[in-house]
C-alpha cells in the first residue's frame, strides 16, 4: 500500500511510521507535516533512509498541497493537541484540527481513496460512570475536544454525502516514546529528573485510560486492514488511573531508575489551580474494534512506564532541545515556562 501520513514527525505520527517500517517494509510512506512545535524530524532519525519512505513538509491547510501525489490511503494523525493550548487561543485547532481535515476530506473524494481519521475519545466528554460506545453522543468540553468532534462530524458527513471510504478512531490517552513534554507523563518525568515542582491540577483525582502509543498504532493498523469504510472504532486499554496515582507510580520509576530517594521526588508534587473545564473522568469501551479486527492492547502499564521513563532518562539531548530556545520561541505561551 502507498500511504499519506499527515502529522508523522508527531509524537503518535512518528511511532506509527516505524511501526509501519517494520510491520510492512514493502509499503510506501508519504510523510507530510507542517514541522510546528510539536513536530520533529529528529523523531524519525533512525527511519528517513528507510526504501520507501519520503517526507514532505507542509500544511494540511493549503489547497492543492497534494497535487501530484498518488497513495491508497490518508492516515490523518495531523493536529493541534494539546487541551491547554485550546484554552488560551482556539483559532489554531479550528484552522488545523477543523478546516485542514476538510481540506484533506476533499482529496479523498477526488481520488476515492481510504480516510483513516485519528480521533480522541476526548469527544464524547466526561462520564462519571460506565464507558462511552460507538453510538454514545457527542459532547465535547474543551476547544481542543470540540475541534476534534467537529471534524469527526466532517468525516461522517463526507462519507453520507460523497460515499467516501472514511473510518474514524477515537482513542484514550496516549503515552510512550517521543511524546512532547507539554503532556502530564513526559512533564512528571523531566520535572522529577530536574528536582522541579510537578503541578498536579485540582485536586488530582481526574481519570484517564492510558495505552502505550504503540498500541494505538496496532490498533490504527487494524482499521485500516480490517476496518469497515464508515463505522468508528473506540481505541483504549481499560486502564484507568487517578491523575495523582499516576504521578506516584512514575515518580516511584523514576526514582528507582536515577538510584534516589523516591520521598525526594514526591515532595515534588504540586497541587495547582485546575483547568477550566477539566473533565473529570474518560473511559471507553473498545469492544467493537477487538471483535471486528481481533486487536487487544499487548503493553502492561507498568511495564510500559518504565520503558518511558528509561527512554527519557537515556535521551537527554532529545528533550534538551525542545525546552531550549527555539521550540520555546514557537510555543510561546504561559506554559512554555514550565518546560524549562
Ligand atoms: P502531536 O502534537 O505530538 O503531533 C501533531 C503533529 O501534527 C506534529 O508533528 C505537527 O507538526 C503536525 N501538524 C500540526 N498542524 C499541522 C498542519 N496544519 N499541517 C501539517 N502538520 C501539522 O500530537 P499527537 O499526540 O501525536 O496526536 C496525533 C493525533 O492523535 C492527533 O490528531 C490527536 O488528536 C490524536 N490523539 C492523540 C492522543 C494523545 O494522547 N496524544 C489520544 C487520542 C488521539
Ligand atoms: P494531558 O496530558 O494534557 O492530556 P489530556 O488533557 O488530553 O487528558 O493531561 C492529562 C491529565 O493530567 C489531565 O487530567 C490534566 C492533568 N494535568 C495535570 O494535572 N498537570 C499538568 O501539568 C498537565 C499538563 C496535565
């Protein structure tokens, strides 16, 4: 297969490329990225000789950005992700998240080609109890979550009317590898190994579902092989962890991996004002994507903290970049100061 890769110096985008690499060497990659804050080249070092592969940098908002270019299928990783950037300025996650997915939308239809839309199930918003399904309703609370439910709609209504081949997956709360230390697990590591204060929103006990990235990237393979054209796939692990166990777990890691005092780092630990809007708990019910394409997360959570925190222990200068000068330059809000 020749695929189009939207986003793949990302964070997710740049872990399913390897996999790609190396579950399916025969295939094409057709890299294109816009190279914002979050996306690195770096990432992919070890994979841009790789027979098959090429990059394209550019923005999935510019009309005719495709022009010439053959594939089979668009896996749309491309986004502005973070819910905290949302909250400060929502215009770049309509522009990228909304009208860029629009725009990709349309090559689609011209070339009636597979859409694999790459959503959150940040979109159906906060559950007190139970999971989400497929068919639960749409209620996005956070700028960043509306942006994604919008072009979720988008999809859907380019298949209704345009009969495109569009499949949708909304999966849980990412973590692993190359994740931009904007996010609560990569933050906790770096702020733990530079003995800087770990801010925990509110009062902690927010829920999240966290898969190893690796995982959602089978995962993403599976629709794309076995998935039907129109239907949404709920992509998650069940594992549900408090916002303050979660930090626990990884300031214990860490602390048996730097060789010190583990109520060094816990002392870290501080409660901060919470986000506006913060949702309370996700979970979603994966059944639907095990029974149709036999997928099942293979990472224990544990396990694959570790080999978080082992990851960025051994990757200094892959971080130490991002929270130098340039990559704060482009961030360029509040929170930049925190990555430092
Ligand atoms: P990321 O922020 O790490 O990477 C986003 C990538 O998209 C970057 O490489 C960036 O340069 C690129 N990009 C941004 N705007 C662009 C534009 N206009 N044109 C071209 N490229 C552009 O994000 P991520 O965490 O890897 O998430 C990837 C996708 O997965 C997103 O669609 C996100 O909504 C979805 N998702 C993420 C998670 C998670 O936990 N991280 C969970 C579920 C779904
Ligand atoms: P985050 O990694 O931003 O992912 P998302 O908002 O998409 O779930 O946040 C995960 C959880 O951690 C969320 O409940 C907010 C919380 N959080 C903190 O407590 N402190 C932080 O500094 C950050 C970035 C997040």
């Amino acid at each position: 297969m020749r695929l189009l890769i939207t986003g793949g110096a990302g964070f997710i985008g740049s872990n399913y490329i390897r996999y790609i690499l190396s579950a399916h060497p025969d295939y094409e990659i057709i890299n294109l990225d816009k190279l914002t804050y979050a996306g690195n080249l770096e990432n992919l070092s070890d994979c841009e000789n790789a027979d098959g592969y090429s990059f394209i940098k550019g923005d999935i908002c510019e009309r005719g950005i495709l022009d010439g270019l053959e594939f089979d299928a668009i896996i749309h990783f491309a986004a502005e992700s973070h819910v905290d950037r949302s909250i400060l300025d929502a215009q770049p996650f309509l522009q990228t998240n909304v009208a860029g997915t629009v725009n990709l939308l349309e090559e689609a239809r011209k070339r009636n080609c597979i859409f694999l839309h790459v959503s959150t199930d940040e979109v159906y918003g906060s559950i007190d109890q139970g999971f989400f399904y497929e068919n639960s309703p749409l209620q996005p609370n956070s700028p960043y979550a509306a942006s994604k439910a919008s072009s979720d709609l988008m999809v859907r209504a380019y298949v209704k009317t345009h009969n495109i081949k569009g499949m949708i997956t909304r999966c849980s709360n990412n973590y692993g590898p190359l994740q931009f230390p904007e996010k609560i697990i990569p933050l906790v590591i770096l702020n733990a190994i530079k003995r800087k204060p770990i801010p925990v929103y509110g009062d902690g006990m927010n829920v999240r579902d966290w898969i190893y990235v690796v995982d959602h990237c089978r995962a993403v393979d599976a629709v794309l092989h076995k998935g039907e054209a129109g239907e949404i796939y709920n992509v998650g692990s069940k594992n549900e962890l408090t916002n303050s166990d979660l930090v626990k777990l990884i300031l214990s890691k860490t602390a048996e991996k730097l060789d010190c005092d583990k109520n060094e780092l816990l002392s870290l630990i501080t409660f901060v004002e919470d986000r506006k809007g913060h949702d309370r708990r996700y979970a979603i019910d994966p059944a639907k994507l095990q029974e149709k394409t036999g997928w099942k997360p293979e990472m224990e959570f544990e396990d694959g903290i570790s080999a978080t925190v082992d990851w960025y222990i051994a990757n200094k200068q892959w971080w130490e970049r991002i929270v130098s000068g340039d990559y704060l330059n482009y961030y360029n809000t509040q929170y930049a100061e925190r990555l430092k």
